[in-house]
C-alpha cells in the first residue's frame, strides 16, 4: 500500500493562506466590509492568534486579496478565451466570460474592497489588471482583421458595462 505523504511546511502554509484569503472573500462578499483578523479565523476554523501568523493586520490581509483577486480573475477570462481557435468565438468568449465576472459573488468582493481599502493600494493593481485582462480581447480583434482593437476593445468592456446594467444586474447578482 503506498505511503501517504504529508504537505511540506511550505505547502501547508500555502494552503492556509489561500484558505485565510478565502474566508476573508466570503466576509467581503456576504457583509461588503472589511473582516477582523479574529472573523477570518472563525470563518476557517484558526485562531485569531494562527492568523496574525500570516497576515500582520487587516489592511494587510486586504491587500493581499486584491492581490490574490486579480490573477484568479484573468485566467478565468484567458482560459474562456483560449479555449475558442476562432477569433469571433475568442472575442464572444470574452464578453460572456466579463458577464460571468460582473454578476457573480467575486463582483461582490470587488465592490466590497472599492468601499473598504485605500483607493491608492487599489489604484495601480486595478489599472494592471484592466490592461491584462483586454490582451485576450486584443488578440483576438487583431486575428479578427480589427485596425483599431485597442479602442475596440474599451467599446466592448464599455457595452459589457452597460449592458449588466440595463439587465437590472448589480454586481454580485445574476440578472436572471
């Protein structure tokens, strides 16, 4: 019978990390405040004391969100994306992989931290991540025969805006 190994001390802190990043998304999500340290640690079964391990104050652990947030995001859209092999395809998966964004629970938790953290921690990860997540949409209007995707590609997360909108959607909740 094989041996079960158990996770490294690298592993397990990795592990705990993410898990403390994902109750405090849960917080966010379900309250649209910033968590205590001592609210993240009942969430996912820490004491506070196990959490400041981590996270040496809320502002940090915050932090830390954002920047767990904004990559999770782009692969979501980037795999949706890559997953087509025809550019019209890869340009509609975009715009139904944004409309899954604007109206799930992860929506909830950007709101939460645009109320809730400095506009300064948030400013340049925000602006990084806008011009990350356009490169898929890029490309594909580019092998699409678009001469201007860059400005097409604002019309189209504009239209995406928009529309979630005009569907009576608030970010965080399906419009259906």
């Amino acid at each position: 019978m094989p041996r079960i190994q158990a996770p490294t001390l690298a592993e397990h802190r990795r592990q705990q990390t993410q898990a403390i990043l994902d109750g405090a998304k849960a917080i966010l999500a379900e309250t649209g405040k910033a968590p205590s340290l001592a609210a993240v640690g009942a969430r996912v079964g820490l004491a506070r004391s196990s959490v400041y391990q981590y996270f040496s104050s809320s502002d940090e652990l915050l932090e830390a969100v954002v920047a767990d947030l904004f990559p999770s995001w782009g692969r979501f859209v980037g795999d949706r994306v890559s997953a087509e092999s025809e550019p019209g395809r890869r340009i509609w998966a975009y715009i139904c992989a944004n409309v899954d964004l604007f109206v799930g629970s992860e929506q909830a938790v950007a709101n939460a931290l645009a109320r809730v953290v400095d506009p300064s921690v948030l400013l340049e990860p925000m602006q990084r991540f806008h011009a990350e997540l356009q490169e898929p949409l890029i490309e594909a209007l580019v092998a699409h025969g678009e001469s201007h995707p860059r400005e097409v590609a604002g019309i189209i997360d504009s239209v995406i805006l928009q529309a979630c909108r005009s569907l009576g959607a608030e970010p965080g909740t399906s419009p259906r």
